[in-house]
C-alpha cells in the first residue's frame, strides 16, 4: 500500500532524500524484535565531466524487544495469602516480581511507591526481583517497572493500592496516638549499622511522609518534630556516606533528603546546614557520574529550597555566619547539578 505524504511528513521531519534521515514516529512506529534494512543511496553530478555517478550501502538494524511474560505483586510479608492491609511503619510489605524474560539479560527492577497528594516516588535500577518496604498510614499505590541490559522497559507496571492504618481493625481511630518513634527510629538505627542506603532511603522516605502526617494532625508538637526531622537527616548523611558514588545511588539519597525537608517549619538550622552539606557532597566526587537525570536535580533543589525557606524563618543575628557559611554550600551544589545535568542533555542523556 502507498504511504500518504502527510504520514512520510510526521515520520522523516528531515524527509528522505536528505543527508540526514530523522525517525520521530515515538514508540511504536519500528517494532520491538523485528529486523529493519536501511538502504542510503548517494548521487553526486560532476560539474567537469558531467556525469553522474551514484553509490547505495544497506545497513541491518535489530530493534530491541522489552521485557515480557511476568508478573509483579505487593503483599504484606509473612502474611497468609496476599494481604494488602497493614500497621503503619511496622508491617513490612515485599514489592516482587518474577517470570520477566528478555534475551538481553541481565535484567534490572525498580519499584515504586505513590502517596497521596504527593509524587511517585522510585528505587533506583538493580539487579534484584523484590524490595522490602514499611509505609505510612494512607492508601498507597505501588508501581514496578522491568528493563533489560540494552535499556529497554517493560513500562510501568499498576499493581496494587495498599491501605496501612494504626492498627488493625481500628484505622483513623488511633490516630490521636501515633505510631511508636522510639520503634521507628530503632528500625532506621538497624538499617545505618547494615549499611543498607537503598532500603534506608526507602525507610525514610515512609517515615518522613509518616511525621508530616502526625504533624500536620497535631499528634507531633514542633520541638520533637524538629529533633526527629534532625535525626533522620543524619540517618540520611550516613547513607549516602557509604553508598557507591554513582549516578543511581546519589539520586536515590537526594529523593530521601527532598522528603524530609519537605516541611521547613521543622527544619532546625542543623537540618539546614545537614541537608546544604550532603546535597554538595554527593556530587564533589564525579568520578563514577556521568550525569544526572531531571528527576535528580529537582529533588536537590527541592531539598536545598525548603533548607533556604527554613533558614529565613529562623533568622537571627547570631546565626548570620550560618547563612553565609549555607549560601555559598548551595551555591556550589547548585553549579556542579548544572553542569552534570548539562552533560546529560548534551550527551543523549535522557533528562
């Protein structure tokens, strides 16, 4: 069948019978698996003789198929059966998937977690099926996504809505209550003394939606809000201290630090200086960052404007050298997430 002009149009923006052929269709316009030849042909007319001489070259492109054929599910861990239902910053809930195939191995996962009125947060890619995760009180919407060696993705994966309250059977009914933070900030110890960022970063995640919660509630006063909010981020310090210095690893911190930040109201001025402090230290050393995606680079600015806003609020002459000392940190940070943003873009990356 004859292809219509307009669809050649929309397909080749640059045409094809110019030095350079653009494929823009989106996803879908080649399919994943199937093999395309490319035939370019160049004509070239030669203004002493005349003549016309002309040369074609083929090339075979393989296009890469996704991850197919499994499945992933969230349930709570130990439960019997697959119990969606739990105790909020105490029950543990395992996000898994399994019979995901692609013959481009090895394969990498990342989960995801939605809170209400709030963005999705993700885990970073890697190589193992499943990832533990305690949750705040609320409906939460969990996500996973597969992809192979090659980049390719499964696309995101809706699994569940999982519904956590105070206690079982009592939900909102103890909510005057609150969860125990002594328990919390024991599990949160345990993890730093593991060495586990990845699954600290996700536990402060929780746990920081979780305060937000009891403050906003009227369950936390300010005072103790304030000394938890400067304990995690300390936790957070510790995490990104000894994780891997990549690209993955220091995003997934910055996620951490934008969530515990997110309430300037209770931000200490040590709070302050701890989130400046490890914003720029995650990205003094770039040896092993090549660059830095969007996501990145919003969460560290989010982060490093709530310390600003809580700055102002505290304000007093006595802490003027604080302000200098944070202004010129946030500076830095802000210069260095630039430039590596700058190399994604510039390099293909995808922002």
């Amino acid at each position: 069948a004859s292809v219509s002009w307009g669809w050649r149009r929309r397909i080749f923006p640059a045409g094809v019978a110019s030095d350079t052929l653009i494929i823009n269709g989106g996803y879908g316009v080649l399919s994943p698996g199937l093999q395309y030849t490319l035939s370019v042909e160049c004509t070239a007319f030669s203004m002493i003789s005349g003549d016309t001489r002309s040369g074609i070259t083929t090339q075979t492109l393989t296009l890469n198929d996704f991850p197919v054929g499994g499945s992933c599910s969230v349930c709570l861990l130990g439960g019997k059966g697959c119990i969606k239902r739990g105790r909020a910053i105490s029950d543990v809930f395992r996000i898994s998937c399994v019979n995901w195939a692609d013959q481009d191995n090895p394969l990498q996962y990342r989960f995801g977690l939605n809170f209400v009125g709030d963005d999705t947060s993700w885990t970073s890619f890697g190589g193992v099926s499943f990832v533990d995760f305690v949750l705040p009180s609320g409906t939460i919407e969990v996500y996973a996504e597969i992809r192979d060696s090659l980049g390719e993705t499964s696309g995101i994966q809706d699994l569940d809505r999982v519904r956590i309250s105070f206690s079982f059977g009592q939900g909102r009914s103890l909510l005057a209550d609150g969860i125990d933070w002594t328990i919390a900030l024991q599990g949160l110890t345990e993890l730093v003394n593991k060495q586990s960022s990845k699954t600290l970063n996700a536990r402060l995640t929780s746990v920081s939606l979780q305060l937000g919660a009891e403050v906003q509630s009227g369950i936390l006063g300010i005072e103790q809000s304030k000394n938890l909010t400067e304990t995690m981020l300390r936790m957070a310090g510790q995490g990104l201290s000894f994780a891997a210095k990549t690209s993955d690893n220091i995003c997934e911190s910055y996620g951490a630090f934008e969530k515990l930040s997110n309430n300037p109201s209770i931000m200490s001025i040590s709070s302050v200086r701890t989130v400046a402090l490890n914003i720029n230290n995650g990205i003094s050393d770039i040896t092993n960052i090549n660059s830095v995606n969007e996501q990145c680079v919003t969460s560290a600015i989010h982060a490093l404007g709530s310390a600003t806003m809580a700055l102002k609020q505290t304000f007093s002459e006595k802490n003027q050298s604080n302000e200098i000392e944070f202004y010129k940190i946030k500076s830095n940070a802000e210069s260095r997430l630039s430039q590596l943003f700058f190399f994604a873009l510039t390099t293909s990356g995808v922002p």
